[in-house]
DNA sequence: TAATCTATATACAGACCTGTATATATAATG
DNA sequence: CATTATATATACAGGTCTGTATATAGATTA
C-alpha cells in the first residue's frame, strides 16, 4: 500500500475519533496529513468509501492482535474467555487506542440503508460472533447469550471510555464480566 | 409552553433520532413540524439551543418516569434494585421510545468543551448517580461501583437496541444485572 | 535529453447549512 | 373597525461541504 494512502487512513482514524466523522472534512484531513485532495481521491473514490476503510482496517487491527494475545496467552479454552477482558483493558488503556470506530459509526450513520451503518452492525455481529466462539470451546451452555452480555459490557465501558478517558470504566467491566463468566461455567 | 414550542422539540427528538443530529438541518425540522424558520428560531436562540432543550426533555423525562415506577413498584431498597431493569426495559420496548439521547449526542459531538457533549456527560452521570442511590439504600458496598456496571450494560444495551430494534439485548442485560445485583447484596 | 508518472497547487461548481431580513396574512383584543 | 401580536412565505447572505477540472512541479525511466 502506498504510504500516502496509509497516512491518511492513520489521519483520517485519528480525526474521525477525536472530532466526529461528519464534522470532519475531506479539507482537515488532507491539510493534516500533508497532501491534496487530488490524490486523497486518488486512492479513495470517495468520502464514504474512506470511512468504510477506515472503519475495515480499524475493525481488522483489533480483531487479529485480540487474537494473537488470546492464542499466544492462554491455552485452556476457559482460561481464555477469562482473560478476553484483561486483553481489552490493554487495549483500551494503551496510548495507540482511538477508539473502537464501530461504536462511533453506528451512532453517527443511524440510517439502517447506510454502507457505513451496515458496516458498523457487521463488525459488532463479529465481534459478538468470536466471543460465542469462545465461550462454546470452554462449554458454555448459552454461549450467545454469555457473548452478548460479555459484548454490552464491553461496549458500554469503551463509550464510557471514549467520554471520558481515564474513567477506569474498564477495570469494572472487567469484575462484572469475570462474575459473569464464573457463574456461566459452573452452571 | 406554545404548543408550536412542544411540537418542534418533539419532531426534533424524533429527527435526531432516526438521522442523527448534525445530519438533520432546521429546514427539516420546521417541514416536518409544519411551521417555518422563523418560528423554530423565536422559541430557541440557535440550532445548539435546541439541541440542549431536546436533551433535556429527553432525560428528564425518562428520569421522572422511572423513578416514579420505582418508587411506586417497589418498597424495600433491594426490591426497587431488582426491578431497575424491569422498567428500563419497558422503557426500551415500548412503541414511543426514541433512544437517550445522550448516548447518540456525546458521539456526535465529541469534543469535550462543547456544551452538547458536557450535557451529555452530565446526564450519564446523574443517572449513574441514581443507580449508586438505590444500591446505597440497599446497603451495598461499594454502591458506585456497582452502579457503574450496571450503567456499561444499560448503556451498552440501548446501544444494541438503537443499532438492530428488537434485538432483545435487553432481556440479556437484565439477566446479568440480577446476577451481579445477587452478587453485591449477600457480600 | 525526452517522455512518463506521481503529487501538488489552486480554483470552482453545485449543494447544503445556519441564521436573518422583509413583507404578508391571520387571529385576538381594544 | 382598528390595533396589535403571532405565524407564514420567501429570499438571501455567508459559510462549509464534496468532488472535479486545470495547470504545474518533481522524479523516474528510456
């Protein structure tokens, strides 16, 4: 990929995040990352198109470094699901985190017809999906049920996160969803 | 209040709702209100004047309406707990919910000095301040914190539910609330 | 050196936005 | 009937937005 184009999907993340999506101009981004909007149209075909791959490579980075730490930090399906959540805290402090984009998109793109919304919808259907997946391999009875709970948590803690950061809104999500998760595995 | 008045805050909310607030212009409004600019602009000083009071109604509203179901469905402190997310519940599927407001405008508007998202932020405060009530009341320890998860899953339910209705994120939320409500009673 | 490819600089069209100015109609009140 | 308050109709100024058109600079390749 040409280093134009990942600079400003990197801008267009952080600008997105920090001012909202559609109170930021393709001029704010361009002039942040140090180029035109001849070629920002060059590699994007249009506003939309940029925020759908700014919301795919965002969705995708988190999703296979969650993995990578998941497989790479435990080796007991329940062991896990148990610490799914101190993975995310990580995540959520570390100074790279922007945000979870999905989150933002759905609730700035409510029209279901929406590429972006749809997209949005999709990503936090797979997220949802690899949570279940999780807690079926540690034999969970209701493994969707336990993801959804797991996935409400989560999301609610990243927007009390994203509003106020520093919140510590994690580290109780994460108490409510060790709580959770025991009580799912005895049963 | 002018019934013109009550009419355009209640086409607003509805508007902010189904298309989002930066994306629903005041000559929208006015159209589906059936009245002109130059009305809309005699009873709010600007766009983000009405933004404010569409908010405002929004929460106390809600606010008023839950806690009158409390008070009147429940008597002991751990009771009016329990069935906290009852009512929310029925708030969330009833046919005349629109959302809350503040979780759609602190996306729109992240930008932490503008008066919209400090609204917004004050408002997810008080209600979490409400839940810290009830489960002081109840003799919970530690009352804030279990007011905290139980906003994340309130929060992250009506999240889902604003994304896909009927998606019966709810009905979950409410069975994790009664397990970490269990959980920080018998301790 | 000449040709080609990539990025820049700049201007602009067309659309939409907020907020206001001006003039008119309609209803209530003296 | 006359006056006054309220709402409408309409136009527009000034700004921002997306997306494109045109012309130019700089670098790479033949």
């Amino acid at each position: 990929m040409s280093s134009l184009k990942s600079k400003i999907l990197e801008v267009a993340t952080d600008l997105f995040q920090t001012r909202g999506i559609n109170s930021t101009g393709v001029d704010t981004i361009v002039a942040v990352a140090g180029t035109t909007k001849m070629t920002l149209y060059k590699y994007f075909t249009s506003k939309e198109n940029l925020i759908l791959e700014v919301l795919d490579k965002g969705h995708q980075d988190f999703q296979s470094w969650l993995s990578d730490q998941v497989n790479s930090g435990a080796k007991k399906p329940s062991d896990k699901l148990q610490k799914l959540f101190e993975f995310i805290e990580e995540w959520v402090t570390s100074p790279n985190f922007r945000g979870m984009g999905f989150i933002k998109a759905s609730a700035e793109f409510p029209n279901e017809e929406s590429p972006v919304h749809q997209l949005s919808s999709e990503q936090s259907r797979q997220f949802r999906q690899y949570i279940s997946s999780l807690a079926s391999e540690a034999n969970v009875q209701d493994a969707d049920g336990l993801a959804l709970q797991l996935s409400l948590l989560f999301e609610g803690a990243v927007q009390a996160e994203q509003m106020k950061r520093g919140s510590g809104a994690m580290k109780y999500a994460k108490k409510a969803a060790k709580i959770l998760i025991d009580g799912a595995l005895v049963s």
